[in-house]
C-alpha cells in the first residue's frame, strides 16, 4: 500500500514535468518548419524583392487567421488585443531589420547574430518577469552559442553595418520571447494572435513601402510555381501555424530554454539546404551542430535527471 502511494505521488510529480516537454516538443517541431522555409526563402528572393516577399506572406497568414478564427474577436476590446499588437511590432521589426541586414552582411553572420538572441533573453527575463534563469539553462544555452558560432562559419573580427542591423533584429526576436511568455499566461490565445498578424500585416507594408519602393527601388516579383509555392508554404506553416503554436505552447516552458530551442532552426535549414539545395556539409557544421545539441540536452533532460535523483521536479 505504501509503494503505491509513493507511485502515486512520483507521477503527479512527473506530471507537469512531461507537460512541458510535450510543449517543448511541439516548438521544436516549429523550428523545422522554419527550418524548411530557409531553402524555399533562398530561392524566392530571386523571384522577388524582400520585404514585398515578406508583406505578401504576412497578408495571407493574416487573411487567413481572420476567416477562422474573426467571429473569436471582439475587435472593440482594444485593451485585450493590444499586448499582441506589441509582440507583432517586436516580431516584425525583428524580421524587418533581419532581411536589411542581409543585404550589408553575409547568411552565415546573419544566422549567427540573430542566434544572439539567447545571449539578451536572461537580462530581458529578468528586468520585465524579475526571474533569474537556472544554471543548466544557461550552461545549455552556451553550449548552443558555441555550436552555432561553428555551424553557421560565422568566423569574424569586425562589425560591418548589417551585422549592427541584424543585431536589432536579436534583440527584438529576445524581446518578444520574453514578452510573449508573460502576455500568454494573462491574455486569451486568440486576442495574442490577432494583435500579432494585425502588426505583422500593417507593418511589412509600411516597410517594403520604405525599403523596396523609395529606399532601395528594387520593387519586383514574377509570379510563378516558386514563388507562389513559398508563399503557401511561409504563410500558412512558417507564420500562421508556427505562431499559433508558439503563442499556446511557449507559456508552459521558460523564456531562455524556448530561446534555446528556437535555435535549432539553424540545424534544421542546414539539413534543409542540404536536401534541397544540395549543399555540402562539411565538418565544421556536423560539429556545430551535435554541440547545438548537446546544449539542448542539457538544458532539457537536467529536470528529469535531477528527479530521478532528487525527486525534484522543478523547472
């Protein structure tokens, strides 16, 4: 009788703690999405200017969320749609100052700087949810900035002018992480959505309005089966499905490890290019990679560790 009641009392235990990997699974997965969407991205931006690329794509998930999901919001309650207008500026600023800085520095340091976002994460957790993060978390995080430094090549001594843009474009992709892990646990899932496809919508247009037309004046697109095809497969997998399922699931993990998880994509648009592009791998990125994820182990099964030995399932 007592050993099923110690039984009884582990699996309540170990009940929260496989929740948060089922979450944590689930945003892996939306990580090769994006993973998948580099390749496609890669090849579309010769058939199209970038933030017209981008303000198309934004257009459609947000056309998309709307049919859905509209009759959800009551678009009169300004008060409980607007953190998700906050967490769409941050995000589509990210975006935005991501694909400037793409045009001053190369893909590699761009893949790098942006993964620097885990480097803002425990300071901007810190000053806005007043929570320190664990030291595994941190040590796995190292981990996965070491191993992307390797995998993305992004061998450099100076900073040019995209690397500072694309630096901004980290710091608001840390923000918003921060920012939607305290915003999804007092705000309904559907008000967070809409704000976030409302700013992401309105503001890629003001922006490929600002950069395609009158800044750069490269405004052009050819319609056709590839960029029709990366428009479905970005829209609906990369920005509609993937935000919906960060928003929902994001709030049962922590900022820093959901950064750390967020990083993966860059593994998974290496194997992407791969297949797809066929591009080579050489041994520096197969190193890089199996260190990435090494950090991510580390970060996520020192729980389930410390259980077994502790009985402690604290995240």
């Amino acid at each position: 009788m007592d050993f099923k009641l110690i039984l009884k009392g582990s699996n309540s235990q170990l009940k929260p703690l496989f929740s948060q990997y089922k979450a944590e699974l689930i945003l892996l997965s939306v990580t090769i999405i994006w993973g998948g969407s580099f390749p496609l991205i890669k090849i579309t931006l010769n058939e199209s200017s970038p933030f017209f690329f981008n303000s198309v794509r934004f257009a459609l998930a947000f056309l998309l969320f709307c049919l859905i999901y509209f009759r959800k919001i009551d678009l009169l309650n300004f008060k409980k749609w607007k953190p998700g207008l906050i967490l769409g500026i941050f995000m589509s600023t990210g975006f935005a100052f991501q694909t400037l800085g793409m045009k001053y520095t190369s893909a590699s340091k761009s893949a790098f700087i942006t993964g620097t976002s885990l480097v803002f994460i425990p300071f901007i957790q810190y000053l806005i949810l007043g929570k320190k993060p664990r030291a595994e978390n941190i040590a796995g995080a190292l981990l996965v900035m070491i191993g992307l430094y390797i995998l993305s090549e992004a061998y450099f001594i100076s900073l040019n002018p995209g690397d500072l843009l694309t630096l901004i474009c980290a710091l608001c992709f840390a923000v918003h992480i921060v920012l939607l892990d305290k915003y999804s646990r007092d705000f309904g899932l559907y008000y967070l959505l809409f704000g976030q496809y409302l700013a992401g919508f309105v503001l890629s247009i003001l922006f490929m309005l600002m950069f395609d037309i009158f800044i750069f004046k490269d405004f052009f697109f050819n319609l056709n089966a590839v960029f029709i095809s990366s428009i479905l497969y970005t829209s609906i997998l990369s920005i509609l499905l993937s935000i919906i399922l960060m928003t929902k699931y994001q709030k049962q993990t922590t900022p820093l490890r959901a950064g750390i998880i967020y990083n993966m994509e860059s593994i998974f648009a290496v194997f992407f290019s791969y297949i797809i592009l066929k591009e080579v791998l050489n041994l520096s990125q197969v190193t890089g990679a199996l260190i990435m994820a090494a950090g991510l182990l580390v970060s996520e099964f020192y729980g389930l560790i410390k259980f077994k030995i502790t009985g402690e399932s604290k995240i």
